[in-house]
C-alpha cells in the first residue's frame, strides 16, 4: 500500500496529522494541474482545496495508492473545468497559456509551443502521461475514456506533436 | 502557502461545507414535505359511494348498522384535503358540552372496620355518590396516584387506609393497582371515584381505562376485599364499553353511565367495534339488540350512551341509549340523562336540554320518556325531582343568524332574540310542563350555581362583579314567586344549606373590585329572600370539582384548597354566627392536586386528607 493511501486510512482512524502528509504529497501537484485549466495560481489552490475538503467530509475508502491519486486527480480536473465554465464570461480562456506546468521539468520552450498548438484533448492526454507519470489505465479513469481511447488519443497526440515540433524546427 | 496552512485551510473549509450539507439537507427536506403536503392537500378525491349494507340484513343489529351507517356516512363535500382541513378549522369554532357524578346508600351494620359515615356532599339523599375518600368510624380510605397528581394525565392509583385516631392517626396500608389484562389504568379530569361498602369491607372504584389490545376506551370497576384492612385482595373486575362518565350507588346496586363513540365506525364485520359490551373481565357478552334504544332523530352525533347497574356480583342489567347524553342527575327512582342542544328554524337557533329518563326499579332499567326545555342547563345541581315533578333551571339563549359576503370571505353575527335564566317545572310522567318562571334574572347573567333544597331553588347568577342570589319559592307551582339579594360583590359557583337558615356560597370577586379571588359567603334565609351576614376573601383560586369542598354546617367548618398566587394550602375557616375567621392553613407539596385534598370532623378532631397523608387538627 502507497504512503498516501496508508496516511488517508490513518486520517480516517483519526489521526489528523496523516492528513497533511497527503497534502504534502499530493497538494502541490495537484495545485499544477489544476492550473492548466484555470488563469491563476490562487484559483488552483483553491481548488485544489476545495478537492481535499470534499474528501474530508465524504470520506471514501481506497484500497490502493493509485485509486486515490486517480480520484484526486480527476476530481480536481472537473472541478476545474466547472470553475472554467463558471468564469469563462468574465474570465478569458487562459488555460492554454499554462500547459507548459505539467511538463516535466527541463522541457524546452520550443517542446512548450509545439504543445500549445495542439488541441486540448491531445494537450491533455500527454500531460497525463508524460507530464503526470500516470498509466494509460489510470488517464483513462481520470477522462473518463476507456483504455484503447486514451491509446488512440496518445497516439494522435504523439503523431500531432511530432508533425507540429518537425514543422516549427523546420 | 505551505502544506501545513493549507491543511489547516482544508479543515475550515471542510467545516464550512458540512454546514452547507447540513443545510442543504434541511432545504431539500423542507422542499419535499411543502411538496408532499401540496400534493396531500390539493390532489381531488374520487367519489364515495354509500356503502353497500345488504350483506348484514339478517343480524340482528341490521336497523342499529343502518343507523351507524346513515349517520357516519358523510358525502365528500370537500373537493380535497385542503378543503377538508379549512372546513375543520372552521369547525373548531364550534362549542361543546359539559360533564358529571352522583351515589346509593344502605344501613351500616356493625363489622371489623366500623361503621359507614357518609362524607360525599350527595345530591340526592339515599344516592351515594363517589369520592376520593369514603370512611367508617374507624378507618380512612382514600384514593390517590402515583407521581405528580397535576402533570402527569396517565397514573396508576393507589389506595391509602389510614386509622382515626386523633394524633395517632397512621397509616395502615396500601394497595397500588397494576395493570391487567391489557388494560391501562388512567385517571384524568373527572377520574377514577371509590366507594365503601356499609360494613367497609369491601371497595369498589370506578375508572376510566385504555384497553391496549382492542383500542378502546372501557369503564372499569375495580372491587377490592378489604375485611382485613391489613390484607386487601383484589376481586375479580367487571368492564363496561365506553369511557367513564358517572356512577351513583343506589339501593339497587351501584349504577354505571358510560358513553361510547361510534362516529368512526363503517366497517360492520367486526361487532365489537360497534356494539356495546359489558361483563366480567375476559367474559364480556355483546348488548342485544332488544337493550338498545334506537334514536328517531338521526341528526346528531354517533354515540352510545350505556346505562348499567352492577349488584356486587355480577353487572345485572344494561341499557344503552344510541344518543349523546352528556351528564346525569339521579334521583331516588328515576335517571336523568341530558345534553345541550340547539334548535333551529330558518336562520333562528335556540338552545335547548334534552333529557332522557329511565327508571331503575326493582333490579330492573327501563327507558320511560324524553323531554325538552328551552335552555341549557349549567350543571345536574340545576335538575331536582320532588314530589313527581322535575325541575329544571336553565340559561336560555336564542339568536339569529345573518351571513355577509360570500364563499370563504362571508362572515357570521348572531344577534341576540332572547338570553336569560328560566325555571321549569315538568310532570315526570307526562313531561308536561306545569309551571316556569322565565327571565328571573337580568337579561346579561349567566347561571353560576343552582342548589334545590325541598320548596325552594337557590340560583347565583353572574356576568359582571355584582350578581345577586335569588331564592325561588316553589312550594305553589301556581304562583311561584322569586326575591333576590341584589347587587353583591362576586358570585358564586357553589351553594349549599349551612346549618339551620343559612346559605353558603362559594365563589368569586367577593372583594368588589378582582373576580378572580376566593371569596366564601354566609347567607341568611329570610322572609325576603337571602341576604349576606358574612364574608371571606383571599387570594387565589378554588377547586371546580364540588365534592373538593369541606362543607360541615353543623360544626361551622368549611375546607377549601386553594392555588395560584405561588400558594398551595387547604385552608379551614370557621363561621362563628357572626363571621368566617380563617381556622387553619394546611400547606400541600408542589405536586399535590388541591382538588383532591378531602376534610371531615370527627371526635374533636379534623382530619385533612391528601395524597401525602393525613394532618389531623383539633376542633374548636
């Protein structure tokens, strides 16, 4: 059993000290990719708040790490989305300009381009993946898609990128 | 932010969305019962058809179901619930009716537990009536409850025997009922009344009970051997249907009224929830059809009102009237059952009584005529039978009626056509009325209290403070003649003759200026009537229940409990043949019900009885 699962199990037997090491574990990244989808820093944050507070008050049971890990992030994802399409009226759509925070560190400015000139769905798929670390299984359970549709997303994605960083470095 | 404050920031928020859930969940419950209770009130019923009763043509009770049947069945008038409900508030404008008691006597005969003395004020004579405390020459017996006597409508009673014996009165046993068979014991309002056989040995108490099996409210009599008081044993219990509405012990045994609703009845397989019942516990046979007496007038209330008459042994006879009757006045030979009515012609409504006599002769009960009087009457002390003639004082009122506006805004006032105490005078047999005296009394006041003592009627009327007692002279019933007292402060609720030629009355307002303090007043009988000798005043109300009044005109004493104003004391007074003086203050415990607190003199001594035991004091 992964530490954030074990540290959740002691969070539910009481031992609120087990909550932040969840927090710690898990609250930064999540604050990252909650901000691909949104225009600041402090609305992922808050989010992503919003997110382990839910979990607080509806606790769930997790029989591994990558279940919570996988609920954290889709959670976080739709919550996202609906804090987008409540603020899309006043807020322009910036989420785009934000893609490059869940690529892995040392990625380069031209790789950060190619990205965002890809469609969101693609752009999403190899954050997940590549950005994120997470299996085609578990990007599956966080879009809601089953595994040969994340497959074949990731490959459209992979080909797009190619062909649009060939294109730029041409 | 770090980890740490963020998670302290989870926290609050997780704290701030349980109450939010909270709340939801409260709107959302809330949302649904509006919902439902919208959907409740305002879906349209269907039609109700008149039930189908050809399946029950040969019983016996067919004619009885016909009658439940046509006087429950209600067409829908209501198109929905909603309606149904404003027409029951509507409803709740409407007033009811009142209640009562009365007793038997035999010849005491020498036994282990003394003589018999009668302690009951007995409106009739020979009529015993129960009580809360019977007694012999020797023993106390008194009826009380388990826990608080004003807070708690459901006890258990218990039966207290205490020893007359000055100051070393004591008590000498107890015997605490339980509940059998299914039955729940409960006391309330007029509640559970003892009786004490001649020789005092044996006790017999009436009750209201619940059955729990059946649903049904049952009049229970409760017998309990108490030849060695030392040792009481429970005799078997007999049940009558129908709540507890009043008993008297006459010389044909004790007899019992009861009064059982069948307003709710419409299905007829089951008998016994129609059909009146009465016997030994777990022996109890159906009325037959040839003991009921059907109504001609179907356009009252659905209810039986049962009559029986228990000889010790076994319930003798029964009867039972398919009529509303609220009270009963006994009289030596003859009941009187009576309620309050309202006549109407047009828009034109008038009150009236009716009252049903029965005979009870020779073991038997047998249903004589009906009568009718104009006006309602206050309570059974307004109906007297003497020398074959009932008499009758009532309150009159009549009124018409006019509606203005329309559907639900239209609104109702009555306008008063006549409003005044009358006397009536009926022959018992023919019910022909022989003499009345109508409008004795100013057009405003109401009847407070009525006493009959042989040729003379004794009537308080009231509204305001000043109300004056008026002596009604009927020893000519073709010249009945009426002297009042005039103007006085107060007015009383209770008369009765106190000693040779006065009147007590007690009452209210006697201080002239606040009708709600006690006031106790001595009246001398005259050639003009009765005037006033001699008041008492003090703060407080008294008990409604008669039988809660020590009235001992021989010695003097009066015995009164008296609450409010943060007291709750029985208080002695003495009238002296000049004035009432305040013999002695009892103080009773919080939970004490001062209408249940009892008095008697006995051998220099007065005896104050009460849930928490006996005070005894020294008579003048």
């Amino acid at each position: 059993m992964e530490i954030g699962v074990a540290s959740y199990n002691r969070f539910l037997q009481g031992d609120k000290k087990a909550f932040e090491q969840i927090v710690s574990l898990y609250g930064e990244p999540l604050v990252r990719f909650a901000r691909s989808f949104l225009p600041s820093y402090a609305d992922a944050e808050d989010v992503m708040m919003d997110v382990f507070a839910a979990l607080i008050v509806k606790p769930r049971t997790f029989r591994n790490e990558s279940a919570l890990k996988t609920y954290l992030y889709r959670a976080v994802r739709n919550r996202a989305i609906d804090r987008w399409r409540k603020e899309r009226r006043v807020v322009p759509l910036a989420y785009a300009e934000n893609a490059a925070y869940c690529l892995p560190d040392g990625a380069g400015e031209d790789l950060s381009q190619a990205l965002l000139s890809l469609p969101e769905q693609y752009r999403e798929v190899l954050r997940l993946v590549y950005g994120m670390g997470f299996s085609v299984e578990e990007t599956g359970k966080i879009l809601n898609k089953d595994k040969k549709q994340v497959y074949n997303l990731l490959c459209r994605a992979r080909s797009s990128l190619k062909k649009t960083f060939e294109e730029d470095t041409v | 932010m770090n980890n740490e404050n963020r998670t302290a920031e989870i926290f609050r928020r997780a704290e701030r969305q349980k109450k939010t859930r909270k709340r939801t969940f409260i709107a959302v419950g809330a949302s649904l019962a509006v919902a439902a209770v919208g959907c409740t009130l305002f879906v349209p019923y269907g039609a109700t058809p008149a039930p189908d009763l050809s399946r029950y043509r040969q019983s016996e009770y067919y004619s009885l179901i016909e009658t439940i049947s046509r006087i429950n069945y209600r067409p829908q008038k209501a198109k929905s619930n909603a309606e149904r409900l404003w027409e029951g508030l509507e409803g709740m404008f409407v007033y009811g009716t009142a209640s009562d008691s009365n007793t038997v006597a035999e010849a005491p005969t020498a036994s282990p537990n003394g003589e018999y003395v009668e302690t009951t004020d007995n409106q009739t004579y020979g009529v015993i009536e129960g009580d809360k405390m019977k007694r012999t020459d020797e023993y106390i017996f008194y009826l009380s409850h388990e826990g608080d006597e004003r807070t708690e409508p459901l006890r258990r009673f218990v039966l207290s025997v205490y020893s007359i014996d000055g100051w070393e009165s004591t008590k000498v046993s107890e015997y605490a009922f339980s509940d059998e068979d299914g039955s729940i014991l409960y006391d309330y309002a007029d509640g559970a009344e003892m009786y004490l056989s001649a020789d005092g040995n044996t006790v017999t108490i009436v009750s209201g009970v619940y059955h729990s099996q059946t649903g049904q409210s049952r009049t229970a009599v409760y017998s309990l051997d108490t030849s060695d008081v030392r040792n009481i044993r429970r005799k078997p219990t007999y049940y009558v249907s129908g709540g507890y509405r009043a008993s008297r012990l006459t010389k044909e045994g004790l007899l019992l009224v009861t009064s059982m609703p069948v307003y709710n009845v419409t299905d007829f397989d089951d008998e016994d929830s129609f059909l009146p019942c009465y016997g030994r516990a777990g022996e109890e046979e159906r009325l037959p059809m040839s003991e009921i007496s059907l109504k001609t007038d179907d356009n009252r209330n659905a209810y039986y009102t049962i009559v029986s008459l228990f000889d010790g042994e076994k319930i003798s006879a029964c009867k039972a009237w398919f009529d509303y009757l609220s009270d009963v006045y006994v009289a030596q030979e003859n009941i009187y059952l009576y309620s309050a009515g309202t006549k109407r012609e047009g828009n034109t409504y008038s009150t009236c009584t009716y009252i049903s006599r029965a005979r009870l002769f020779g073991g038997a009960l047998t249903k004589e005529n009906d009568y009718t009087v104009s006006g309602r009457v206050h309570n059974r002390y307004a109906l007297d039978e003497y020398e074959g003639v009932l008499r009758v004082v009532t309150e009159r009122s009549g009124y018409v009626l006019s509606e203005s506006g329309r559907g639900n805004s239209s609104v109702s006032s009555a306008e008063f056509t006549e409003r005044g105490a009358a006397l009536y005078c009926l022959n018992v047999q023919t019910g022909e009325t022989i003499a009345s005296l109508t409008d004795f009394a100013p057009r405003e006041e109401s009847v407070e209290a009525v006493r009959f003592e042989g040729t003379q009627a004794f009537v308080c009327t009231a509204v305001v403070s000043k109300d004056p007692v008026f002596v009604i002279d009927l020893s000519d019933y073709g010249h009945i003649t009426c002297k009042d007292t005039g103007e006085i402060p107060g007015y009383s609720i209770y008369l009765r003759s106190f000693g040779e030629g006065y009147l007590l009355g007690l009452g209210y307002g006697g201080n002239g200026w606040d009708s709600s303090d006690f006031k106790a007043e001595i009246y001398a009988e005259g050639e003009n009537g009765v005037s006033s000798v001699a008041v008492y005043t003090a703060n407080g109300r008294i008990p409604s229940d008669y039988k809660a009044y020590f009235v001992d005109g021989s010695n003097g004493y009066i015995g009164v409990g008296l609450y409010g104003y943060g007291s709750n004391e029985y208080r002695l007074l003495f009238f002296d043949g000049t004035d009432i003086l305040e013999y002695a203050r009892v103080e009773l415990s919080e939970e004490t019900d001062a209408g249940c607190v009892r008095a008697f003199v006995s051998d220099g001594f007065i005896y104050v009885v009460a849930s928490s035991g006996v005070h005894v004091l020294t008579a003048v």
